[in-house]
C-alpha cells in the first residue's frame, strides 16, 4: 500500500494539500514502512503559478490531474483540505485526512498504520461559492 503526504520540504506536513509543493509517498507492506518517494506537485493550478490573489476565488480548481498522480495511494495526510478536493479523491477511492496538529511525516503514517486517524472533515470552505 502507498500513503501520501503533502509537504513542503520533506520534513513536515503541508497546511494546504492543492498547495502544497510535493507529496512525501510512503510504500507500506506488512504495517512497516519500507520505502518512500518525493512526488513534485505540477498537477494544481497552485502548483502551476496560476491562482494570484485577485482571481483565485473566481475559477474552479479542478482535481482530476492531482488524483491520477495520486491513483496508486491508499490515503492521502495534510494538515489542510479544501471539500471539494476530499471529495474528488473520496470518489476516486483516495481516503483523506486532515491532521488534527502537526507531527512528521512519518509519525502521521505510523498513526495511519494503527488506525487512529479519522477520516478528513472540517474542511476549508475559501472556496464554495466558485470551486
């Protein structure tokens, strides 16, 4: 199984998961971490220097590019989420978390592992009027 975390420097956990600039992809097998990968982030149109403050709430940010590059995940963990992204990746049998506090990558995946992370909710609503 794969788990995905957003990141902005490969030592913590990213606020925003469509801003984030990569994913940390954690390869689990037998409950044990044994590899992981840096994904960069080219698939939002964050990522892509699109959004500028005057005209990011008056588009749709569409998810479809983030989740294929995210297909082969199981989960994905960040420490923020905007509804319809979750909702895109739920769809797409992706399973969002957002953190409840910040911990490293790797102590988010371990509590993924145990199964004491509950799924995403409380999501950012910036922007539900447009997205």
């Amino acid at each position: 199984m794969k788990i995905a975390v957003a990141t902005e420097d490969g030592k913590s956990i990213s606020r925003h998961f469509g801003r984030t600039r990569s994913f940390l992809v954690f390869e689990v097998v037998d409950q044990q971490i044994i590899d992981r990968a840096v994904r960069e982030n080219s698939h939002t149109a964050y990522a892509r220097g699109e959004c500028h403050e005057e005209t990011q709430h008056n588009h749709h940010h569409g998810h479809g590019e983030i989740v294929a590059a995210l297909r082969d995940c199981e989960a994905v963990l960040c420490l923020g989420m905007g509804w319809r992204a979750a909702a895109d990746l739920t769809q797409n049998g992706i399973r969002p978390f957002v953190l409840a506090g910040e911990m490293s990558p790797e102590e988010a995946v371990r509590a993924y592992l145990a199964g004491s992370l509950e799924p995403a909710g409380g999501f950012c609503r910036c922007h539900e009027s447009s997205d």
